[in-house]
C-alpha cells in the first residue's frame, strides 16, 4: 500500500464528519428526545408506549406478519436459486427467471398494496379470474403477500451469490459413495450455505418488519409499528416524543438482526477452487423446480398485471372501454411534471455523490493504510441498521427548525445515509480483487495518488462504478419511508406523491405515476447493464 497523503486525510476526515452530522448526531438527538417529557428527562415515554394496548398490538402484529414474510421468503428465494444453479433447466429460461425475480425493486413499495388491491380484492383482476373471493386481502393477508414480493427479490439475491460458491462435483462424489438424496442434500447444499439462508431470512425480517410503504396502502384496521408511528407523528395532534419512542423501538429488531448476522457468517464456507462442473440431468427434479420457479415469478408479477391495464380503461373493473382520459389528465397535471423532475434531480444527485462518497470510502478502506479506516466498516454497519423511517425522523428533529428543513439537500443526503452500504461493500469487494501494488508502481513513476486512482484505479472498477449508481439511482427514485417525513410541497417526489393521491382515491393517476416510475428505473437499469457490458468486453 502507498504511504499515507494529506489528501487521504482530508477526505477521510470529510467523510467521517459526514456521517457524524448525518447519522450519529441525529440517532443521538432521537435517542434523547425519546426521554423527554413535560417534567424533564424520564422514562415515561416508554411506559406510556408500553400501557397502549394499541401499541403492544402493533408491535405483535409486526413481529408475526414479518416472520411469516421472512420465511416463506427464504424458501421461495432458497429455490429459486436452487433452481437455477443445481438444476438443467433451459438456459435462456434461467436467465429470464433471474431478470424477472427481481422487477418488484423497480417499483415503490407503497405501488404493492394498490396492485394488490386491484387484482385480489373483491373486484378484483385475479378475482374475476377466479370467479371468486380468495381471501381478505385487508390486515396480515394482504401484508403477507406484499411483504413476500417485496422481500423475496432481495432474498434470491443474497442465495443466488451464494450458489455460486458452492462446488457441485462435491453432490456428484456425494452420490457416487452412496449417500441418500436427503443426506446428499443437506451435506453438500444445506450446509455450505446454511449461515447465508439465516442471513436470508433476517435481512426479509428486518426488511419486512420496517417497511411503510405496503401497511399503508394495505393495513386496513391491521395495526403495525410503521402505520403506529406514522400516525403519532404525522396525525392531528403530532407528538414527536411518543414518535421518537417507537422509532428507537424499531431499531431493537433492527441492531438484534444485524447482529445476527455477523454471527451466522461464522457458519458459511467457501471451497478455495470451484470446478465447473454440470449435474447429470434428472427429469423430475429439473421440471419439478422448473415449474416451482415458474410459478412463483409468474405468480409475483401476476399482481402487477393490473397496474399496465386499469389506467387504459375507463372505469376498472365495471367500465372496460379503452380510454386515454386517465394517461392524458395525469400527464396534463403541471403539479405532476414538476414532483417527476424533482424525483429525477433527488435520484440522479443521489446517484452522483452517494456513489462518491461510497467509492472513496472504499477505497481509502481497502487500499490505504490510513489508521482508523476500519471505522468505515462500523459506518457502513450502522447505516444498514437504521431504518428509513427513523433515519427520516431523525433528520425532522434535528433540522425542524434550520435552513435545511424542506429543500431537496436534506432528500439527496438522507438517501445518501439510507442506501450506502450495500454500494460501499460493491466497492470493496472490486478494489480488493485488484493488484495491491498499482498505487505503490504509480508513485515510483512519479504519479500522485489522485492520478494513479483515476488513471489506473477507477478504469478497472468502471463497471462497478456504474453499478452503484444505478442502485442509488433506483432506491432514490422508490423509496418512502426514508423521505415521507422530510418532503414539502416544493420538493415532493413521485413516491410521495402516491401517498397524497391515496387520500383522493385516485388509484388510476397512482398506477400512471407507478408506471412513469417503473419505466424511468427500467430505462436506467438497462442503460447501465449496457454500459457494464461494454466495459467487460474492452
């Protein structure tokens, strides 16, 4: 590693005073706001939270729905992975599998609940399909569902990487000496990946448990913790104690997830050689997992079908003549072109200084020896615990009264907080894959540190570069609960926007603005896997 420049100084140091007023200082206001009652400090806040049966009903509820999620995620994802690392399965179709799981992420998730509505409810397009009820899709059904498409992308992620450390002629040698399929299974599949299906579970737990979006279309009289605090602070009489309470509160599944974790990691291992190996095809298998994976992304996307219907017709379900009112109304509203281009400028600044600020902290992690980087690691940590809504709520206490409060800075730097670890560990990952000896070559040649990172440095990792932009760019352009705190009526974004309309009822204009989202997220998407493609083959 080359020896430590002032300029590797300063921008740890900026970084680290970022986080320090963007994350800590404002978890430390939150924390000690939770213990502020009208005779002081105490702890009647939290005894107050505690004697509302509401709320202990809430919290119940939550922990249920969100363990329910969780699992049939993890076995959903489990197989859908299975499928396409273990199985035969026609190659094109893995591939489409692999790009369809994941097209819920392009959407918010408040979007969920309307299509959910819409195709499950009484009057519903798989309803009708049906030619009856299924279920009360109001309360823990609904949730359930939601919750199992929003997670089960992340989930399949998370499997889908660790499949690819698995050696399968390990399942051929298994089979050879004997073993049983169920014993050839858990040792050679179960195993090696039985701390990253844990990992699975607890990230679409914590995922589930601290979502706003879905509860808030679909919650019905269902009470959950992130429709609780919504209410408390956003509702006729706002108590930001009583909010920070509960907001400290969902931090607790939160820390105790992450934790978690750290500790299942200890159970996965990786083979030091993988041998590219292919299964002997077995007919059952192949199309019994074929038909599962199927049948699980057909039946996720299923929901949304409705989304690219009803806005075309004049009045879904009961008037089904072909119209552009709803299309050409939506698009005619100024208010609407103004809150998409705020939502464009929010995502592509997002895009912009979060992957920065995430590049360069990798890079001074890995590739320095700066003393302390390691407190990037605990940065990085700290930023994927905290929920969105408390991050959200955490800036409303300490900005209410400053210059910061309403502008699109304050957006752009809690997004910024929000969605930095996973493009900071994409950067880690990449630079530590390089050679170790480029910085040091670059200054014997006389380059300075600046020079050697950006001639030789960020050429090699442009692909992952792009890659973190494009997930900035999307979660900025969905998410809810990190800003729904935090827009005013000059910087409202799309997402939000949604939620407004859901007073109104006008679901049509929700699933238009669903769709201009969607199509924005898909457009940037494919534009940046084009651009990874073209850096892979130069």
């Amino acid at each position: 590693m080359p020896n430590v420049k002032p300029e590797m100084r300063v921008i740890f140091v900026v970084i680290l005073s970022l986080f320090a007023a963007f994350l800590f200082l404002p978890l430390l206001i939150l924390f000690a706001r939770s213990f502020e009652d009208e005779q002081g400090i105490s702890i009647a806040n939290y005894m107050s939270i505690w004697s509302d049966r509401n709320m202990i009903e809430a919290s119940f509820n939550s922990l249920k729905v969100s363990a329910a999620a969780a699992f049939i995620s993890t076995i959903l994802g489990f197989m859908l992975a299975y499928a396409i690392h273990c199985t035969n399965m026609y190659r094109p179709l893995k591939s489409v599998l692999k790009t369809a799981i994941v097209v819920p992420m392009l959407l918010p998730t408040i979007t969920y609940g309307f299509a959910i509505i819409y195709s499950l409810g009484n009057q519903g397009l798989l309803t009708k399909l049906a030619g009856r009820s299924l279920f009360d899709i109001y309360g823990f059904n609904g949730l359930l569902i939601g919750y199992v498409i929003y997670t089960l992308p992340s989930a399949f992620l998370l499997l889908h990487n660790a499949f690819q450390s698995v050696d399968k002629k390990f399942i051929i040698v298994s089979k050879l000496m004997g073993d049983g399929t169920l014993r050839s299974f858990a040792n050679t599949i179960l195993r090696p990946l039985i701390g990253t299906l844990g990992g699975a579970f607890v990230l679409s737990f914590i995922l589930s448990f601290t979502d706003f979006g879905i509860p808030a279309s679909l919650g019905g009289a269902y009470p959950v913790v992130a429709t609780q605090l919504y209410q408390v602070m956003l509702g006729s009489i706002p108590d930001f104690n009583q909010g920070a309470v509960i907001a400290v509160l969902m931090l607790v599944p939160a820390m105790f997830g992450i934790w978690l974790l750290k500790r299942l990691e200890r159970l996965n291992f990786h083979y030091d050689k993988l041998a590219d190996t292919e299964l002997p095809r077995h007919r059952i298998r192949d199309a019994a997992f074929g038909f599962i994976s199927i049948a699980t992304v057909l039946g996720m996307l299923s929901v949304f079908a409705v989304m690219f219907i009803a806005p075309w017709l004049t009045a879904f379900p009961y008037d089904l003549t072909f119209t552009l009112k709803h299309v050409i109304s939506t698009f005619q509203s100024s208010d609407l072109t103004r809150v998409y281009v705020n939502s464009l400028f929010v995502a592509l600044l997002t895009a912009l200084f979060g992957t920065l600020i995430a590049y360069s902290a990798a890079i001074l992690n890995v590739r320095t020896s700066l003393m302390g980087r390691s407190a990037l690691d605990i940065v990085s940590m700290i930023s994927n615990t905290v929920p969105g809504m408390v991050l959200g709520i955490s800036y409303l206490l300490l900005f209410n009264g400053s210059s910061l409060k309403g502008t699109f800075a304050i957006l752009v730097i809690c997004n910024m907080m929000h969605f930095f670890t996973t493009p900071y560990l994409m950067a880690k990952n990449a630079l530590s894959r390089m050679n170790p000896s480029w910085e040091t070559t670059g200054e014997l040649l006389g380059d300075s540190w600046f020079n050697t990172v950006w001639r030789v440095i960020l050429p090699n990792s442009a692909s992952t570069v792009i890659e973190m932009a494009s997930y900035f760019f999307i979660n900025a352009m969905v998410t809810v609960s990190g800003i729904i705190f935090l827009v005013s009526a000059q910087t409202s974004v799309v997402a939000s926007k949604i939620k407004e309309l859901q007073h109104f009822g006008k679901f049509n204009e929700i699933f238009v603005i669903s769709l201009l989202i969607f199509f924005t997220n898909l457009i940037i998407k494919l534009l940046c896997d084009y651009l990874q493609k073209r850096r892979t083959v130069n």
